[in-house]
C-alpha cells in the first residue's frame, strides 16, 4: 500500500536512490531544508511499505497579483514504480494546495526540452507550453515553461502562450517586482540613461541644499 504524507527532514537521507536519475534535479541540503521550512504544504513524499521512498514532489507559491501561484520544483518517482498514477497524484495534491488554500491563479514548472515523457505527463494533466527558455538548463538545453490555470484565473488569461521563446535574463526581470525591477535597472542599467537620472537626483539635492543654506 501506497503512503503519501508530508516529507520531512528524515525523508532527505533516504530518497538519494530515487534521485539517482539523470532527468531528476538534485540541489543541496540547505535548498530543500529552505523548502521545507518555508513551503510544507508542497512537500510531499510516496512511500511504500517498509518506508521505501518511492517518489516526491517538491514547490513552492510565489508571484505578485495576477501571477500568484504554484510551482513544481521537482517531482520524481523511481524507475520501478513508474506508470503507477504515483506523479500524478502528487500532482494533483500540489495542485489543490495551490487552488484551495493558497487560492493560486496557475500552476508552472520547467522541463527539459528533451524530456519527452514527462512533457507527455503534464500535458495529460491539463498542462500547456506556455513559453519557451533557451539555453536554461545546464548543458545550454532550453526549457519549456508549462503552466495550467486554477479556478481563480477565470479566463485563462495566465496560459496564453508567448509568442516568442525568452532567455533567462528576461525570465528573471518578469519575475520581479515592478521596484526590485527599476531599482536593477538604476545598478545595471544603460550608461546614457544612468547619467540621466544620476543628473537629476543630484540636481534635485543641490538645490534643496541651496534652498535650505540660503533660508537660514
Ligand atoms: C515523469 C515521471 C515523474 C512520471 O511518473 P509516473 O508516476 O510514472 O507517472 P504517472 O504514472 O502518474 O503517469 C500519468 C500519465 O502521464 C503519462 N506518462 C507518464 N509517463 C509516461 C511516459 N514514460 N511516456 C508517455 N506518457 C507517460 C501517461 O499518460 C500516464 O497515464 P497512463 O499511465 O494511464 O497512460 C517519471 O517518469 C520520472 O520520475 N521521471 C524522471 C524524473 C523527471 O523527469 N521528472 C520531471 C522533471 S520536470
């Protein structure tokens, strides 16, 4: 019989065997410990009897209004328990996490471009390729972005696909914050339009200091 439960510290010396395949995404122990304290609720492991770890799935919620939402980080099950309905079950529990409690508007993953069968599996569960990121795996492998929308996201605004693969660059920007985005852009930004608004700042701090001496 089949245990799905919550994972926890203990489950992390115990699932390297399911780990071991290459399309599987291993990280470091701070990663998943960060994981665990901060998203419980998208931490799920399989087990069968004997306490064998047969697969988990690892996510988080994150995003700003309209792209709050769910995310599978990782989610793998072991060669011999494969073509079970396993993946798709913790699927489906990350998924209602996301839709009931967290009140997501989508759920995303990436996968590897190559990765037929799991590309196969969320298509089955209802998901799309929402855009393409090239080069974003190790190896310069692009990655597909695949998303399904969750009942708050009415009309499906959140699955209509880019036109146009993005690079990681871009894919980081769309996901900051509006302020984090322009406070980048004043470090990183053009030298021209830095020279600009560095101009105008201290511009506006000259005169304020003039205004200020010339008033006492
Ligand atoms: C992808 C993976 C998680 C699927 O796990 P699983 O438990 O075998 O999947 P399920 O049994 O829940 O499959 C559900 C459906 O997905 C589809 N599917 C799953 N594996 C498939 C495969 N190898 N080929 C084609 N379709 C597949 C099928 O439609 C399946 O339904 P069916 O068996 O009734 O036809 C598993 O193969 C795996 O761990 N792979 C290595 C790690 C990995 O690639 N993770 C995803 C990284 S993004």
């Amino acid at each position: 019989m089949t245990t799905i439960r919550r994972f926890c510290c203990n489950d992390l010396l115990r699932f390297a065997s399911v780990n071991f395949d290459h399309l599987t995404e291993t990280f470091n122990m701070s990663f998943y410990m960060t994981y665990l304290a901060r998203w419980p609720d998208y931490f799920h492991v399989a087990e069968a009897p004997g306490n064998r770890v047969m697969g988990y799935i690892m996510g988080k919620v994150e995003g700003q209004g309209e792209s709050w939402h769910g995310h599978v980080t990782a989610v793998t099950v072991a060669p011999e328990y494969r073509r079970q309905q396993l993946a798709k079950k913790l699927m489906n529990l990350l998924e209602d996490i996301s839709d009931k409690i967290d009140k997501g508007y989508f759920v995303d993953l990436f996968v590897r471009a190559s990765n037929t069968p799991a590309i196969k599996m969320y298509e089955k569960l209802g998901y799309v390729i929402y855009r393409r990121v090239l080069r974003y795996y190790s190896g310069e492998e692009d990655g597909l972005d695949m998303r399904k929308a969750l009942s708050r996201d009415v009309e499906k605004k959140s699955i209509v696909p880019l036109k146009r693969p993005i690079t990681p660059d871009e894919l980081e920007c769309m996901n900051e914050s509006v302020g984090i985005r322009w406070f980048n852009y004043l470090l990183t930004g053009s030298s021209a339009f830095l020279f600009c608004v560095y101009s105008l700042f201290f511009y506006i701090i000259f005169t304020l200091v003039f205004l200020m001496y010339d008033a006492l």
